[in-house]
C-alpha cells in the first residue's frame, strides 16, 4: 500500500500564521509531502498567497485584496511580524523540497498561475506532477484546462462528491478534493475506480487522521501536518 501524502495546510496553520514563508518552512520542517496554500491576484497584477478575500481577518490592514497593489500588501503584517509572500517566492522556497496545491481563491486567478507554473516547468525546476491547482471555482478550473491541460486539476467539494467525480471526468483532473464532512470509505473507492486521487481536508484531529488513514485516502490536509 503507498504512504498517505502529508499535506501542509497553508503550510503549517496550527503552528505558525496561514501562508507565510515561515509557516511553509515550519511545514517543511515536518516533512510534508506538500503544501496546500490559497492564491489571489492583487490589484497590480500580481498572485499573492492569502486565504480570504479580504485582510481584515489576517492582516493589520483591512479591505479587499484585489483592490491593493503588491506594495500596499507588502507594508501589511500578518500576526505583527509576517509578510504576504507572492506565489514565486513560495515556489522558489519549497523547489525540489516537496509539491504544492495552490488552490485559487479569488477570481481572475487560473491565467497567471498557469504562467508562473509553465514558466516554472520550461526553466526545469518544477514538473507538472510536482504541482495540482484546485479551486471551488468551476470558471477558474475550467480556464486552467482550456489554457494548460498539462496541469493537474483537483475538484475541491464540500457538497457532493458524484458532482465533484463528474466535473473531474469532464476536466481530466487528477484528484477530488473533498471535505472531511461528507467523505465515506465508499465515496473513496469510487473515486479512486474512476481514477482520482483523493485528498480530504482540513484533518485536524487524531481519530480523524486514523479515520482516513483506514479509509485509504490519497492524501491528508491537516493544519498539524506533524501529526500525520
């Protein structure tokens, strides 16, 4: 039987701030597998790794992130002392160290990260296989399938999984997504016979974690990623 994937949710979240370098490198630390961070494109164009929609929750600053230029959100701090990194600077730090799952959050956000993964392909530190894009956006994945379909796709669903199953067939993705809420060790098997990789989020306790691990999950995305 293959190792389940220990999957660093947005780095290392339950141990230092959410999609910072320094929660990225606490996650490496612990040896994922990967790590699962958000992305959204800021008002100057660039891919920033942020969860919300706004900085209110996270940041000392507040308002929408699309509407700030990258020079407005690197003044902010994340918990007083951190940074909101950009998608290259995360790809630069994890190169050759474990995989990524950059799930795009906001809108507009499949174009650019399409080309920051190409780009990171074409220069050879990344293969496509060390990389799947997820999103709750159908528009977003189905922009990332008509632009690259060397990209894997991984359909995120908190509702229902034959859904996510017949959206995947239509966009060739590579795994379901599926929240902890509605996974089944049936739900399993069936995607894995249609021939998806499953990785269940956010796993955050440790009957949970032997739950899935019996279940024969794919991967696991935990905030405690040393648990797994």
């Amino acid at each position: 039987m293959e190792l389940i994937q220990k999957i660093g949710h947005r780095g290392a979240k339950g141990h230092l701030a959410e999609n910072t370098l320094e929660s990225i490198a606490k996650a490496l630390e612990f040896g994922v597998d990967s790590v699962e961070i958000d992305v959204h494109r800021c008002l100057s164009g660039e891919l920033v790794v942020i969860h919300d929609f706004t900085l209110d929750r996270t940041t000392n600053g507040s308002g929408d992130v699309d509407q700030k230029s990258l020079s407005e959100l690197k003044s902010f701090l994340v918990e007083e002392k951190y940074r909101i990194p950009l998608l290259t600077e995360v790809l630069d730090l994890i190169v050759g160290k474990c995989k990524i799952n950059i799930e795009l959050k906001g809108s507009n956000t499949a174009t650019a990260t399409c080309e920051i993964i190409k780009a990171s392909v074409d220069n050879g530190n990344w293969k496509y296989s060390d990389v799947i894009v997820s999103s709750f956006q159908q528009k977003e994945l189905l922009r990332v399938f008509e632009i690259n379909p060397e990209v894997p796709i991984g359909i995120l669903s908190k509702a229902s999984i034959s859904e996510a199953i017949e959206l995947g067939i239509k966009l060739k993705a590579k795994a379901i997504h599926p929240s902890i809420g509605i996974i089944s060790r049936s739900k399993v098997l069936e995607c894995q016979e249609k021939g998806f990789d499953v990785n269940v989020w956010t796993v955050n306790e440790h009957k949970a974690i032997s739950r899935m691990k019996k279940f024969g999950v794919t991967g696991i995305i935990s905030d405690y990623p040393d648990w797994l």
